[in-house]
C-alpha cells in the first residue's frame, strides 16, 4: 500500500509541466545523484536546510545559506583592503591557465548570432548557438575562461542601491565542454582551490547553495551549486546536463557542459572589501565623479548603510522594499531627509557610473539606444543617468566618465576607447530628445497627478509612449506636494517587454516529409538543369534539384520556365524554402505526376539584376559603416529587380553631404574591381577567423555557413546570389533614405541596368519640368525654389482667409439666439468650405453650420449647440438627394444630380 501511494504521489508531481520550481523539488530529493561531490566529504562539508529561506546548502559549520537576504554583509573591511581590478582578473587567469585552461578573448555583448537574444547575458551564450530550437555549442578551446561582459536589464531600480546589482558586469566565464572537459567534482573541487587559495576565503565561512540553472523553454538546464561567502554570492557553478523532451519529461544532452559564472565584480569586491562593488570595479572613475560633482561623500554613515542595504534589492514582494528602508532608516538612526540628501545623491553616481560603462561597452560592440529592441534597453538607462544628473544638479559629463571608464579597463578591453567618438556623438544627439521630451513630459505629468494615482501600468505608458522616466514622474508629483512612489519591478516589466526578438515564422505552406532539395543557383552560369519530380499538388511543384533560387535573406525569387516532355512551358512565378525543401509556384497547375522529368530554365535578366543587387548591398553596408561609424549594422534588406534597399542602425537622420559620400565609396570599390570570396566554412572556424561582423544578416542555422567576402571591404554570412566582382555591379544610384523607425535608417538604391533606368528616368522627370517651366535644366532648382516660396504665401493667405470667414460667421449670433444658426452657399473648394465650418463652432461652440457647394455640403454642429450634425445633413438629404454621412459634430456629403 505505502508503495503504491509513493508511486501515486510521483506520478501527480510528474503529470505537472516541467518548471523551475518543479525541477528543484526532482533535485533535491535526490542529492547524492545531482549535488554531493567527492570533495564535499573530504573537507567535511554537509547537507543543512537553511532556517531563514528553506533552502538546502552544505557548508562546515554554518547554519544559514548564506544568502545576503538571510544575513548581512560580513566580509567589509575597515579599512578596505587594496584590490586592483586589471591586477585581480590576472591572478584569476594565471590560477585556471596553470589548471589547463586557455584563456580566450571577449565576445561581442550585441549578441548578433542568436536570433532570440539581443545581449550576451552571460558567458555561457558566447557558445551557444540554436539549431532548429536545439542548443548546440561552437568553442574555440577546451577547457576555458574568458572575461565577457555581460548586460542584464531587469534589476534597474536596483543599481546603485544594494552595492551589488548592476546593469553590465564582467562574467569571468570557466566552462568545459563533453567528455574532453571535466564534470562536477573537479569544477567544484576549482572552484574551492581559487576560493580559498587565491581570493583568500575562510572555508568556515563558505556555503555552497542548491539551486537550478534552466534556459525559458527548458531546452538545457541542470542542478546548479551558488558559492557564498560573507552574504555575498561569489560564483554560480551550472551543471547543464538535460533538456525538456516532452510535458514532464527530460533527458540528458548530447553535450554536457560546464557552465561557471564567476561574478568578477563581486569577486574584487569581496577582495577589497569596500563599502559598494562599485567602488572597486569602476577603479578611479567612482572618485574623478565626486571631485567633478562636489558632492560630499559621508563614507562613515554610507558604510554602515551599505552593510544593510543588500537586502534591497531582494525583497521586492508586496511592500518588502519600503519596510525594509523603514527598518534601515530605524536601525541606522537617520532621518528620511538624510536618505534624501546623503544616501540618494551618492546612489546616483554609483548608477550613473554604472549606465555609462554598461553604453560604452553596447556602443563599441555597435548597440545604439532607441525605442525598439535592445536599444529601448539602453535608452531606459542612458535616461535615467540624464535624470540623475538633472534631479541633483551633479556637474558630471557622460562623455569624461565613459573616458575614464576606457582608460582604466584598456588593459583588458583596449576596443572601448576605440568607440569614444561615435558615444560622444550619440550622447549629444540623445541628450537633445531628452531635453526635449522632459519640457513636453512635465506638462503631461502634471495634468496626471492631479486626476487620481498612477498606477504601473498607467506609468509604463507613460514611459513608452511619451519616454517620461518614473523618477521625473516621482519629481513633478513631489513638486505638487503628491507622494508618487516609483511601482515595484516597473524597470524590470518594462525591460522584459523588449528583451527578445519575436519569433520568425515561416510561410504556411504545407507539404509532406520530402528529401532536401539539391540547389544548383550558386554558380551564376549555371541556370538551366533537368529535375525529376518528387511532388505536386495545386500549382505547387517540388523537384529532386533546381536552379530557381528560393526567397530568402531579403532577396526575391528567382523567376522562369520550367518545361515537361511535350514542352508544355510553365511559368515559374515565385519560389518558397520551407525545411530544406523548394517549392516552386506555377502560373497555373501543371499537367505533371512524381516521377516526370522536367527542364528548368531561369530568368537570366532577372537573375543578373538581383544578384548585382545583393552584392551592392554588401558594398553599401560597408560604405556605411565607413562613413556613419562602427556602430551600423544591417537591421534588414530587401533585394528586389527595380532596387533594393538596405536598413542599417544609426542614432539620426543621414545628412545629404553623408549620402553622397557613401554613394562615392560604393561605387569607388565597384571601380576597384574586387574578386569575391565565397566558401562554406564550419561556424566556428569562421567565427574564429572573421569575427562577429559575420552576422549582419542575423543567424544562419546549421555548423557548416556560408561565406561571402569582398577581401579588404566587407565578410558577411550570407545565403544570396552574388556576383564573382564588384566591377559587375556596373554602378551603384542611391535613390533616396528615409528614417523608418527609431534607430532605424533606410537606404534605398539600384545597381547595374537598374541604376541606369533610374537615372534616364530622373533625367526624363527634368527634361519634363525644364519645357513645363520654360527654362533650362541649370536653372530648374531656384526656379521651382521661387514657385514653392509663391505656393506657400498664398497658402498662407487662403489660410488667413478662412480664418476671418470663420470668425464672422462665428459672431453671427445674436443676443436673443439660444443658437447660432448659419446657412449658407459658398463656392469654394470643399477642403476651404470644410475647414471654415471647422472653425466657427471652435469659435462659437454654440453654432449650427451648414455650407455648400454646387456638389459638396457640410454640416457642424457645435458641442453647445443641441444638434447632431449627421442627423442634420441626413434631414437634408430628404429634401434635396445626396449621399454621406459623419459625427454629431461634422458630417459631409455631396448631392445627387436628378
């Protein structure tokens, strides 16, 4: 009986889907299986359940996890210790090479190979890849560490604040891949030896904490183990060991991997033993903002404050935070108007400090802030930075602080200060629209306030919609005497809502499982070739092999012939990849069974212009990027006969005298005549050789890619047609650029034939205006100059005309009208008769309008008047046929000739 209850018991757990919380509970029942290491016995640690949190741990002697939600910080030192950062990352390095591993250089943290990820978040992401939804892993060495920043966005509030939390920070990544790296016991038995040998903790005082590491979907996770000491969480060590296969199901991965994150930040910390991580990450640049702010730094009371104020951070459930800040302010025995004035202040800079190496580091690696993607994230706190400085006065510049930020780290990231000129531009650019949007934001906000409370949701609109900041919100309702209190995890709820990518689905088009299709469309003389049928249904067709290039990668399909046995042509019309498999879309349903053999034959002008159009877009990106800086990637492309147009990231507007000179480099490497290097190389070698400029068309799926590079200009993975030389794309025409979206620029062009018809046509266009003008070509731009300026004063006149019209008929009414009614024919233009009767129940609210035409009437009834305007003109249409229709304020319509 009590076994068939056990089994009852784990058969209702199990029929629950798979979460976090679930897989802890799997976990810790069995813990010798996916906790306990050798080590463990050796050192006399055991298994304890701590009395504060629940959680399990294993320590020597101590009795609680160790977590700083469960004890204060202990591990401060009066005086601090000296603890050099660059200094402190070396010992790191040198104590895992001597442990056989190599240590590798950062990566980007614009995560351009993960199309589900805007930033690296981690250390582990550098080698993780997604192939058809599974993780696989790409590394350039085995074992290894690597120094990779990370950005993380969903502990804004919290920056600054608890001494812990901030928005980039360094991953000292450890990780060991398969059966060639180590597993459990010797990752723990490192990170014990670094532990206790090099960084110098007390094995007594050390805490090692269950817990589950997991991707969102569960496609790899494993037990994890966090390493504390002193309140203070130094290192997560992750076992990645599973994947989800089913509702409640898993199994282990292909790969097992080693994932340590060591937290360098918190690791330097704990060495110094300052007050903040911050005093000692950010090395000089914490004391340059003080000497330049001249605010006074109380070090006495900040360090006690900061013993207590790790438990801010963590205890954001119900009205946890304000509580605690109420038990800080007790225990510490300050006043709210200390916080106000000592504490914040001094928050603020650790903040400010921390949101401009978090930029820098995003501009280097070519992240912009905007209002989409992954730059709403570094808008959100590039403008909290900007209110910081603004709210308490500070004399701080972003632009000195990120300098300083690039001259203490060049020792290990030499690239930042690289990427100082293009930050300083996007600073200035952004601080402008700060301005700006904060003088439009403070009436908005008022008017707010004063109607009822703001709820997060109300505020988050706010934020989105008109980009006001929660603490000017905070600000302006202190102003008008309205305690405003910032909503708890607003920072962390809007981040979430821009951190991933949507997901990219492909065309609904449904077949049967097929072997891959054979594509023959990279050799460019390669456009005919004889397939065999392998499916058919409608005016879809599938071949064994085919020259018609599919679309993909923002390039049309090709288009052509493909002929049957009687040589019955039909039209080839589009072309769709779905799975590896290419349909083919007819003009009509062929008269074809599996097994018939076909002939194909592609459109050879067609095909020529789309494939000097791709690789002129290649050429134009790195035209870009040569004259609008290192920051331009590719944000989209399309590639079609007539143009093409490239979108690219850039913080404003291209300026004319920039569009020209990207047109001149452009065609300037057309002239150069550069042979294209196209290969399939295996990901990582790739990524070894070119870097992750590879990436601007996004994320190509699979571990063998292909590579198309013009040497010396441009190296992209690309999957398009492109030509043998640049010479062949002829000549490259910008047509026009248009800003699409925040961040978002776009170029739009043609090449070759193209680019020529475009021209003839511009030229017809002039030819035209010249006759019509009646002057010559030379003089056609102050001639049409003169018309517009001529237009725009008589638009002014008529616009001062109906203003007058309207204002008369508006004081119409006389004394003994309860309404003013106007009726009256005005033979005018309908926009002029419309637009006067617009403006006389502005003036008059009180006024019932009727004016008309021979054909066009319009009704309006002023809010005052107590008519409704359809129903008017409606009454009208009884009495005299006509046809429209409106509001109860304006209706319009127009008669029916009998």
């Amino acid at each position: 009986m009590l076994m068939f209850l056990n089994l009852l018991q784990q058969y209702n757990f199990m029929s629950n889907s798979l979460t976090k919380d679930s897989l802890r509970q799997i976990f810790s029942k069995d813990p010798s299986k996916y906790y306990e290491v050798e080590f463990f016995k050796q050192e006399g640690f055991t298994r304890k359940r701590c009395p504060s949190c629940g959680k399990y741990f294993w320590s020597i002697d101590k009795e609680t996890c160790g977590d700083s939600t469960c004890e204060k910080y202990s591990f401060f030192k009066k005086p601090p210790r000296k603890a050099d950062y660059i200094e402190e990352w070396k010992k790191f390095e040198n104590f895992f090479v001597s442990e056989g591993h190599t240590s590798i250089p950062r990566y980007p943290v614009i995560c351009r190979w993960r199309d589900d990820l805007h930033f690296t978040i981690a250390s582990i992401v550098d080698f993780m890849r997604l192939e058809k939804g599974v993780v696989s892993f790409e590394y350039p060495a085995n074992p290894l560490v690597v120094p990779q920043p990370c950005l993380r966005f969903p502990d804004i509030e919290s920056v600054g604040v608890t001494g812990r939390h901030m928005t980039s920070f360094i991953m000292a990544g450890q990780h060991s891949f398969g059966n060639e790296g180590y597993w459990k016991d010797r990752c723990l038995e490192l990170n014990y030896k670094y532990l206790t040998q090099v960084l110098g903790v007390d094995k007594h005082d050390l805490t090692y904490v269950e817990d589950v590491w997991a991707m969102p979907d569960l496609s790899s996770f494993g037990p994890c183990m966090e390493s504390f000491s002193g309140g203070l969480e130094l290192v997560n060590s992750v076992f990645m060991q599973y994947r989800k296969t089913g509702e409640n199901d898993f199994k282990e991965l292909d790969l097992r991997v080693i994932d340590v994150g060591w937290g360098f930040d918190r690791l330097v910390w704990f060495k110094a033993g300052t007050p903040t991580a911050y005093d000692v990450a950010y090395g000089p640049v914490v004391n340059y903002m003080f000497s330049q702010s001249g605010v006074k730094y109380d070090y006495d009371l900040f360090s006690r404050y900061s013993e207590l104020s790790g438990r801010l951070g963590d205890s954001s459930k119900e009205a946890g935070i304000i509580y605690t800040i109420e038990n800080l302010k007790k225990d510490l025995g300050i006043t709210q108007k200390e916080l106000d004035e000592i504490i914040y202040p001094i928050q603020a800079h650790y903040a400010i400090a921390d949101h401009t190496r978090t930029l820098l580091f995003a501009v280097a690696d070519g992240g912009i802030p905007s209002n989409v993607g992954g730059g709403y994230n570094l808008r959100v706190i590039l403008r909290r930075a900007f209110s910081f400085i603004d709210k308490y006065n500070l004399n701080l510049d972003l632009v000195d602080i990120a300098e300083k930020h690039a001259a203490y780290l060049r020792p290990m990231f030499p690239e930042l200060a690289e990427s100082l000129e293009e930050y300083d531009a996007i600073i200035k650019v952004e601080r402008e629209r700060y301005n700006s949007t904060v003088t439009k934001a403070r009436k908005i906000v008022a008017e707010i306030v004063t109607k009822g409370p703001i709820t997060k949701e109300k505020m988050m609109t706010l934020y989105e919609s008109n980009g006001v900041s929660p603490e000017l919100v905070r600000e302006v309702g202190k102003e008008l005497k309205v305690n405003i209190e910032i909503p708890e995890g607003f920072y962390e709820e809007l981040t979430n809502r821009h951190m991933f990518y949507k997901e990219q689905k492909e065309k609904p088009i449904e077949i049967p499982v097929l072997p891959q299709t054979v594509t023959l469309y990279y050799t460019e003389n390669n456009l005919e070739c004889t397939a065999r049928v392998l499916y058919t249904k409608g005016n879809h067709l599938v071949l064994d092999q085919t020259v018609f290039y599919p679309e993909s990668g923002g390039q049309v399909a090709d288009h052509g012939v493909i002929i049957d046995s009687s040589g019955t042509e039909y039209n080839v019309v589009d072309a769709q990849k779905v799975k590896g498999v290419i349909i083919h879309i007819l003009d009509r349903e062929p008269r074809l069974m599996e097994g018939d053999v076909v002939r194909c034959k592609v459109d050879k002008d067609r095909r020529r212009q789309l494939t000097q159009h791709h690789t002129s877009t290649h050429i134009i990106a790195a035209a870009a990027r040569a004259v609008l800086g290192k920051h331009v990637w590719q944000a989209g492309a399309h590639k079609d006969v007539d143009k093409a147009h490239l979108d690219i990231t850039h913080y404003e507007r291209i300026t004319q005298e920039q569009l020209d000179s990207i047109e001149r480099i452009a065609n300037e490497i057309v002239e150069r005549g550069i042979p294209l290097d196209i290969k399939e190389m295996a990901r990582g070698e790739a990524e070894a050789k070119y870097g992750f400029q590879l990436y601007q068309g996004g994320a190509p799926p699979g571990k063998i890619v292909r590579v198309v590079s013009i040497p010396g200009v441009d190296t992209e993975l690309c999957g398009g047609t492109h030509l043998s030389n640049t010479a062949e794309a002829g000549l490259i025409k910008i047509i026009k650029e248009e800003r699409i979206q925040d961040g978002v620029n776009r170029i739009t062009f043609a090449a070759g034939r193209a680019a020529l018809d475009y021209i003839k046509k511009e030229e017809k266009i002039l030819n035209d205006l010249s006759s019509l003008l009646s002057v010559p070509k030379e003089e056609l731009s102050s001639s049409v100059n003169r018309i517009f300026q001529e237009w725009k004063e008589k638009d002014k006149s008529i616009s001062k005309l109906e203003e007058m019209i309207a204002e008369y008929l508006a004081k119409k009414q006389k004394p003994d009208q309860a309404v003013n009614k106007i009726e009256m024919s005005l033979q005018l233009p309908n926009d002029i008769i419309r637009t006067i009767a617009n403006k006389v129940i502005s003036f008059n609210p009180r006024s019932l309008v009727v004016l008309y035409n021979n054909e066009f009437i319009v009704v309006a009834a002023g809010k005052d008047s107590g008519y409704n305007a359809n129903q008017v003109l409606q009454s009208i249409f009884q009495k005299k046929p006509g046809k429209g229709g409106g509001s109860a304020l304006i209706a319009t319509g127009k008669f029916i000739n009998q």
